[in-house]
C-alpha cells in the first residue's frame, strides 16, 4: 500500500486526533498546491454571498463620510465656550440629506434630525426630548458632555483601513459594508468545485424497484446538499459498484477531470470495501482512521492532481466527515483556515458517557424556554445510519476528546446547524 505518512491505524492502534487530521489535511493540500482560482471578472454584490473574495476590501473612503447626528434634536458649539445650557437661538434646520448651510456662533442652535450632518463648528446634539422650544428660541438642560449624540466621520469604516481580509467569506451584512464604501461589484474566489460518488452494489437512485437487500441513495442528496449550502460546486456522479477494475476507471477518469473527488460507503477493510483499496492502488492515502464519532473510518489521499475523500456510507457518519474534513477543505481552499465550529451554551436534558480519545458528535434539539442557557435534547437512539435522528436534530452537541460523561444540567456546547458554514 502506497502511504503519505505513516498509517498506524490500519491494523486498529491510536485515532488520530480531528486537531491532528485537520492539520495533515492543510499539509496536503499545500503540498498539492491546492486553490480556488480567481474569477478574471468582477461580480455585481447580489452574486457574492457565500463566496469569498479574491482580494482585500480596503475602505476607499470614510464611513460614515461626514460627522453626523446620532438623534433628532439641536446641533449647538458646546467645547471651548462658557455657555453649555440655557437658551439658544434656532438659527436654521438640518436633515438627512438636506444640510444646513452656513456656521454656527456660540449661543445657537439648529434643528437636526437623524442622519443629518452636523452644521460647521457643531459638535454636540442635544435630544428633542430633553429641551424646551419656545418660538425661535430652545431652552437646553445641562450635564451634556461635547460630542454627545454624535457620530463621527470614519467611525465605522476609517479611510483606508482593511474592512474584509483576501480569502474572507461574504455575508449579506459584508455585502452590505461593500455597498456602503459605494462598491457595485467585487471579485471573488470562484467556487470550489467538486465530483461525488455514492457506493456499493447495496445503494439505488431513487425512482428505481429495490431489489433484494437493496437501499434507496440517501447520501448524495444529503451532501451535496450540505456542501452546496456550504459554497461548493457540486457534480453527481452517480453510484460506483463494488467492483475494483470498474470502480478503479471510474475514480481515475474522474481524477483527470476534477480537483477534489468525495465518495461515500466502501472505505473500510471489509472484501466488498473497495473505495480505501483503490485509492492506494491509483495514488496515496494520507490518513485513514480518525477519532470521531460517529464517522469513521474516513479517508483521504490523492489520486494524480485530485485530492480525494472517501466518506462513511452510514449518512449520520458521512455528514460528520463532511465537519471532519470537507468543511475544513473549503475554507483552506479559499485561503484561510476554517474557523472553530459555532457553539452556543446549553443546559443538558440528558446524561451521556463517552470514551477519551474521540470527539463526539451527538443529534440535538435545543429547546427555546427563554433561559440564558437553553435546553438541549438528545435524540433518543445512536445508530450513525438513523437519518430520522439527523433530521429530528437542529444541531449537534460536540463532545471533545476528553471529556468522558455527561449529567443532566451540565453545560454543554451546542452546535446550531444553520450557523456552520
């Protein structure tokens, strides 16, 4: 069997560690020079979310562009002069996008709404509801500090600072930043783009009769689903047979054609497993067994240029492959390093044991009952092919290598689905 590095876990031995397998995989895929090509031309914003930019976002200009008030109320002088409260004079009127034109002496106000600039030499507002207005005259209480109820030039995006970092995911709220710099376009990553496989002679498309002992494919549609969702470009490529020259075409035609090859079923020993075999026959397996559960074994080697990984076919295990490596994949391809999975403090509403060594992932429901600490539910079986439990759950309660039990009212982390990206 060709390796990449010494597989001490093909005949049983220590997991490696997520942490552990992360890093080798970022190995692999710079040894591969493995990236997300730029896009030669820009895209208009409302095409950009998901995709991550090609170069920095620096701030062209101030944002905001002039100092302005933060309330509707009176814009007065209140540094450097004796007069901090009494009666003012109105002497004009400012809106958004309707300055007031002209200065400001001690002693006078202007009327200013939200949103407006301050008049030359203002630098405070007071609030309309805490002043008196009499005619052209407004009676302003004392205790204001100068530059109260204001908001500075370039206090949220300082000229020429970098708003975004090169390789950053957009967000609609980035998009939003982008268009408040006056930016119509950007350019961006293009999507990385994969093949994916399902297995096994046991695996039928949908729509098809069952024959004996047959299955209807669950996995293809649940991750590329998943990794769509993520920002990948996506190919199905149908079910692969557990035949080893036919299956070995298959992934070698494919490797010509793609950057990175995902499979799903066959990567164990068994005879009828025949996905980890090909890949060592066609190219290199970097690691193999890794300490998550549910999950393993999950693979990953290379085949030519193509960086392949071959997941459970149990589809509880293979989303978590997706987490273990596919999720870091994608963020390593777009430059960066994928940022620790989101987690939210929940109160356990179980008790739950595990083994050291392992990080474990767990199908959970966080239950909304207006404390700090929400509770969370397990998912009542464990069976890493019970699919009703992935769909019962709207998260997942990470468990890390240490950590061995569980109590009821424990604080675990929760993990919501819709924040992982």
């Amino acid at each position: 069997m060709v390796q990449l590095s010494d597989d001490c876990f093909a005949f049983g031995g220590q997991l490696l560690r997520l942490d552990a397998a992360e890093e080798q995989l970022a190995r692999l895929v710079a040894s591969m020079g493995l990236s997300c090509p730029s896009e030669a031309d820009p895209r208009a914003l409302d095409q950009c979310e998901g995709r991550s930019l090609s170069d920095a976002l620096v701030a062209n200009m101030p944002v905001p562009p002039f100092d302005n008030s933060a309330v509707d109320g009176y814009a007065v002088r209140l540094a450097q002069q004796s007069q901090t409260s009494g009666r003012f004079t109105v002497v004009g009127r400012a809106a958004a996008g309707h300055p007031f034109v002209g200065s400001v002496d001690p002693g006078q106000a202007v009327q200013i709404f939200t949103g407006a600039p301050l008049p030359t030499g203002c630098d405070t507002v007071f609030m309309q509801e805490d002043v008196e207005r009499n005619g052209d005259d407004v009676v302003l209480p004392e205790g204001l500090t100068p530059g109260s109820n204001t908001r500075k030039a370039g206090e949220d995006l300082a000229l020429g600072s970098e708003v975004l970092p090169r390789g950053h995911q957009l967000s609609p709220a980035d998009l939003g930043l982008a268009a408040s710099l006056g930016r119509r376009t950007l350019r961006v990553l293009e999507a990385p783009r994969l093949v994916l496989f399902s297995s096994g002679d046991e695996v039928t498309a949908g729509g098809n009769p069952l024959a004996d002992g047959q299955l209807y494919d669950a996995n293809s549609d649940l991750l590329a689903t998943t990794l769509r969702r993520q920002g990948w470009q996506v190919t199905k490529a149908g079910i692969l047979p557990d035949d080893r020259p036919a299956l070995c075409r298959a992934l070698a035609a494919a490797a010509e054609k793609n950057q990175v090859i995902v499979t799903s079923g066959g990567v164990s020993t068994g005879e009828e497993d025949h996905i980890r075999a090909a890949l060592a026959e066609l190219g290199e397996i970097a690691l193999w067994r890794i300490g998550i559960k549910p999950g393993r074994p999950v693979a990953l080697g290379r085949i030519g240029s193509s960086l392949m990984i071959g997941l459970p076919g149990n589809p509880v295990a293979a989303y978590v492959g997706f987490l273990a490596l596919l999720r870091p994949l994608f963020h390593l391809l777009n430059g960066r390093k994928a940022p620790p999975l989101p987690a939210v403090a929940g109160r356990a509403n179980f008790s739950y044991k595990k083994k050291t060594g392992r990080r474990e992932f767990v199908r959970a429901r966080c239950i909304l009952d207006g404390s700090p600490t929400p509770l969370v539910d397990k998912f009542h079986k464990e069976g890493a092919g019970m699919l009703s439990g992935l769909s019962w759950a709207n998260g997942l309660v990470v468990l890390d290598e240490d950590a061995t039990q569980i109590h009821a009212g424990d604080t675990v982390a929760f993990t919501p689905f819709e924040l992982i990206k």
